[in-house]
C-alpha cells in the first residue's frame, strides 16, 4: 500500500483515477498515506495486536497530527471520509 501511496505523492494528479478530488498537490496524498496507515493502526488495535504502551503512542501521535497539521482540514474538506475508510476509525 505504501508503494502506491509514494506514487501518488510523487505524482499527486493520479489520485483522480480512484477519487475525483482536486489532490494537485502531494499534501493530500501524504495525507491519504498518514491516514491510511492511522486506520491501519487503529485496526491493529482493535485486533489486541498492539499493547497499551504502543497504542497511547500511535493515539498521541494521531491526536497532535490532527491538532497541530493541516490533516484535520483535508480530512473535513478534501478526503470523503465515508467513502474510504471505516466507521468506527473516523469516529
């Protein structure tokens, strides 16, 4: 998944093959890229695979990321969140 991500950062035009967002610039797909491996995190932590420890880090990790970046805007205005990834992980 990462491979394709770093396509899309070096090439952030192609986001439109799969979403038709205006993603001409390699914020949004970095974002695509943090946020994918976020839910994929989060998946991991519902399978019991990652410890407390692990957890509280990737939460404090993700909980800056969305207070202090731009991720918190692309989410709400770029990214359609409902299309892409799972309930539970945008709540």
């Amino acid at each position: 998944m990462h491979a394709l991500e770093q396509i899309l950062i070096e090439s952030p035009q192609l986001i439109k093959v799969v979403n038709k967002v205006d993603a001409n610039s390699p914020e949004v797909a970095y974002a695509y890229d943090i946020l994918f491996t976020f839910a994929h995190v989060f998946h991991m932590r519902q399978r019991k695979v990652l410890s407390d420890n692990e957890w509280a880090g990737w939460f404090r990790w993700m909980k800056s990321s969305f207070e202090q970046g731009e991720i918190m805007q692309i989410w709400k205005y770029t990214i359609e969140m409902e299309k892409w990834f799972d309930p539970a992980f945008q709540e």
